[in-house]
C-alpha cells in the first residue's frame, strides 16, 4: 500500500477516498427518489425563473416602462450574482447541511419574486434580482452532489443525466414558458410561475433528503479573503461579457476597469484557492486529463448549445417578425424529447462496453451536422425549416452534456463531489455568459460588414442595373401621388432588404464557425481525457485520471 502512494502521486492529484456512509443516509429507495426529484425540480424552478424572464425581458420592459439599455443591466446583474454563488455554494452547503441548506435557498428564490412585479423602479429590481441570482446560484452545484452522494453507483450516471438536464431540457422550455405564461395568464407570472413548483420541491425535499448534521467548526477556517475577492472577481467578469459588446468593449470606460481588476481579483482569488486549506474549489484537480477535457469541453459545447438554440429564435423575431409563442414549437421540439433522450443516452453510458469518449464524439458530429444545415438558410425560411436541425439537436446535446460530466466525475468519489461541483457549475453559468458575448459581438461586426458590403456593391454597380428598372419604386408609386414620400418609402424597404439580408448572412457565418468549432471538440476528446467507466461499487482512494 505505501509502495503504491508515490506512483498515484506522480499520475495525478489525489482523490479523497469514499468515506464510510453516514447514519443519516438512509438505506436507498423510495424517499431518497423523491428527495432527489424535489432538488432536481428545484433546480429546474432556478433555471425557469432566469430563462423565462431572460426570454420575455421585452415584454417586461414594456409593462414595468423600462427603456432598453436599463433592461439589459437588469440581466446583467442577475446572471452575475448567479454565477459567483455556484463557487462558493459546496462551502455552505456543507457547513448549513444539504437538507437546510437547498430548503432555505429554494424559500429565498420563491418568495423574492413575489414583489418583482413591484419594484417602482430600476435600480430596485436589479437589487431584487441579485439576491435572486445568488438564491438560484446556490442550487446546482447541491444537485450534482445530492446525485453523487445519495444515489447508489449502479444509477449515478442516470442521476448525471438528471444533473443534465438542467442544461438541456430547462434553457429549451424556457421560451414556451414565456409565450404561455404572458399570452395566456399575464406578464406578473413571469416572475410569479416559479411559486407552485418551488413549493412542491420544497415539499418532496423537505420529505425525501437526508438531514444530515451541521458542521459550525467550519467557520474556525473559513475562507474570508477567497469570498471577498472572488465573488466581486466574479461578478466583474460576468457583467463584462454580458454588457461588452453594448458598451462597445474597451472603448468604454466602466467596461475596461471591470475587465483590469476583475480580471486582477480573479488571479488572486485563484492563487489564495491553490494554497489556502479550505478552499471553496480544488484548483489541483485541473492536473488531470480528465478534468481539464472536460471542464474545456464544458464551457464550448454549453456554449454552442446555447448559440443554437438562440439563432432560430432570433431570426424568427428580426426577419419573420415572430411572437415568442409562435416561434415556441421550435424550442419544443429539442426541450421535449430530451425527457427521453437523456435516461436512453445514460443508459447507454452506463454500459461498461460503451465508452462515452465516442458517445461525446459522435454527439458533436450531430451538432456540427446541425450546423451545416443552418448554412443554407435564407429570408424565405420560416419555422417549419428549422425542424431537421433540432432534431440534430435532441440527439447531440444529450451525447455531448451526458459523457462531459461523466469525465469530470466519474474518476471522483463522494467526498470529491464538493470540490468539484461548485467548478463545474460555475463554468457552465459561464458558458451561457461566453455564448451570450460571442453571439452578441459576432452578429453584429458579421451583421455590419454584410451591410457594408450589400450596399457597397449597390452603389458600384448601381448604374449597370438602372436599364431594369426599380421594382420597389413601381410597386410603391401608385399607393401616393407625393414622389417625395413615395421615394422616402422606397429607401425604407431597400433598407428592409438590406438587413434582412445582411443579418440572415451573419448567421450564416456564425453557422460556419460552429461546424469547426464541434469537429474540433470531437477530435479532442478522442485525444486527450482517458476513458473512464460507470461506476459499479463505492471504491478506495482512485486518482483522478
């Protein structure tokens, strides 16, 4: 035994080995399902009320006289706060007890959207919102520990594919959600639709988790110089990735300072979780191979994922002038099947002969292939045309988010479940920031070049083409005798043209960019992360590989 340290030392870092089970773990059945429901619904209660009111922001703006730019600060400030909690929340949740711990965070999330509907102005509701964000932050990282430590080995990877839906199944409905909720019941139960299901997870927690015991030692360590570095740190970057692109990056003022200490807190607060004795994420775990594929993995195919599913929906509004509850069917048709998809994908990788390296692979050839499709799409296009490429989808991010968290867990034991799950949860909120920046920022240079181009190759070629006439002048000069305002309509509609064209070319481009970007993940993950398999019994201290 003390021969084999120095060789698992030198392989990689070491992994807490799986403590004995405690005695307020009760013998698995029955209640430990419906304890593991309720957290996985709670979650889902977080997901719908930051996608649903994301969704319908526009909606909101208008009921609640909010201009544009107030509106995105709004977002901004949720999605930071969301974020920082998920790094440090396996601290707390391992100090208050998971049980107290989720119950509470669920009540806060619930009860705050109460008055949202209220706020008499701006700066209230984005004060409401952050506390929100931190409330709904706290619940995802409890959920991939609940799923690690209470289900038994034979079905952890089904709780991982329940853990997956929360970045599958929830973004997908939050659309529906939205267009049900404002056309149907009223723009208040944007804010208020989260009540009924948090008080039903509330209720199967409060039956179902185990209550386990309180650890106030905790604080004799506790990591204050991490949490008053890191979650400003944090919080920064976040608001940097989600109001850049509006701000124009660094030509503006608050953007560059965020971006200088953010990003100067945040190399501290990295520094202080390598050295300090509690930390609240184990920076050493980034030396596995395993690790680092997925955690990288992570962030892109969330990424893409939510760049997917944005692109229809976003076309459907610019150019088709859709209403959320007309382009809904196409978010439903990838939200649904995945209540299929994701115990079929994990059951496939809990099979010791399947190996989730090609699953993952083969998962990223459907996206990529869902990308090629959208390279054809053009101004005729309605929602209909769409329906193939998200059925590319059902299958690929099941195949891709499944094998992504079984790298980055599988090689771990319970007591690992912490240290990890605040990492991961807080790169796949950051995911939803990079692809909200990237989105933003590609569309519209994409966007601004097509137009430059369009209208450049008007102007050259303009003369040429005058012989054939001006149709949209023809058609528009019997509606008014006035040349004036006829014309002044003629160069509206040519501007009409010109966008749409040039919008629908940068999605194009976008498009292209993802065909590459998923063969290059698939090609990296049959190259770097070394195969691991699901699990079968608790194990001894295993390192990480």
């Amino acid at each position: 035994m003390n021969n084999a340290a120095p060789s698992q030392a030198a392989s990689g870092p070491a992994i807490h080995a799986s403590p004995p089970r405690p005695s307020y773990i009760p013998s698995f059945g029955l209640r430990t399902v419906i304890g593991c429901l309720g957290m996985l619904l709670a979650v889902h209660v977080a997901g719908f009320n930051e996608h649903v009111t994301e969704i319908g922001l526009s909606d909101i703006r208008g009921a609640m006289h909010i201009g544009h730019d107030e509106g995105t600060w709004v977002i901004a400030i949720y999605e930071a706060f969301n974020i920082a909690a998920m790094a440090f929340t396996p601290w707390f949740y391992m100090t208050f007890s998971i049980y107290r711990f989720s119950i509470f965070m669920t009540a806060v999330l619930a009860l705050l959207s109460i008055p949202a509907p209220f706020m008499p102005d701006v700066t209230s509701l984005c004060i409401l919102r952050a506390f929100q964000g931190l409330a709904g932050g706290c619940l995802p990282p409890v959920l991939m520990t609940v799923m690690l430590k209470y289900l038994p080995p034979p079905i952890r990877v089904f709780g991982i594919g329940g853990y997956a839906m929360s970045a599958t199944f929830g973004p997908n409905l939050g659309l529906p959600l939205e267009a049900f909720w404002f056309e149907h019941v009223g723009w208040h139960w944007l804010y208020w639709e989260i009540i009924p299901t948090a008080a039903l997870a509330i209720g199967m927690m409060a039956y179902g988790l185990p209550k386990d015991p309180m650890h106030f030692e905790r604080f004799e360590k506790f990591n204050w110089f991490g949490i008053l570095v890191g979650l400003p740190a944090i919080c920064s970057l976040v608001i940097v990735l989600y109001q850049g692109d509006r701000l124009d990056w660094f030509r503006s003022p608050v953007i560059t300072n965020l971006t200088f200490w953010g990003g100067a807190a945040f190399i501290v607060f990295v520094i202080n979780e390598a050295f300090h004795p509690s930390p609240y994420f184990r920076i050493q775990y980034w030396r596995s191979r395993n690790i680092q594929a997925a955690l990288l993995s992570l962030i892109g195919i969330l990424a893409i994922c939510s760049i997917m599913g944005e692109i229809p929906s976003t076309y459907l509004e610019v150019v088709r002038g859709y209403r959320p509850i007309q382009a809904a069917p196409v978010s439903l048709v990838v939200a649904l099947p995945q209540l299929i998809m994701l115990p079929l994908i994990a059951a496939i990788c809990n099979s010791p002969r399947v190996d989730c390296r090609y699953v993952l692979a083969g998962g990223m050839l459907c996206l990529a292939a869902s990308a090629w499709l959208g390279t054809w799409l053009t101004v005729d296009w309605v929602r209909d045309n769409f329906y193939l490429m998200q059925v590319l989808q059902v299958f690929g991010q099941p195949m891709t988010v499944i094998p992504t968290l079984m790298l980055a867990t599988m090689a771990m034991g319970p007591a690992d479940g912490p240290f990890i799950s605040g990492m991961v949860n807080m790169l796949k909120g950051l995911a939803n920031a990079v692809a909200f920046a990237l989105f933003g920022a590609l569309s519209r240079r994409r966007e601004q070049y097509h137009s430059t181009m369009l209208l450049d190759h008007h102007g050259t070629h303009g003369l040429a083409l005058q012989g054939m006439g001006d149709p949209i002048n023809q058609q528009l000069s019997v509606t008014s005798p006035d040349a004036v305002h006829v014309a002044h309509n003629t160069l509206e509609v040519f501007h009409t043209y010109v966008h749409e064209q040039s919008f629908v070319l940068a999605m194009n481009d976008i498009y292209y960019i993802l065909i590459w970007v998923c063969l290059g993940y698939a090609a990296m993950n049959l190259v770097l992360p070394r195969r691991v398999y699901p699990p079968r019994a608790p194990s001894p201290n295993t390192p990480a590989r």
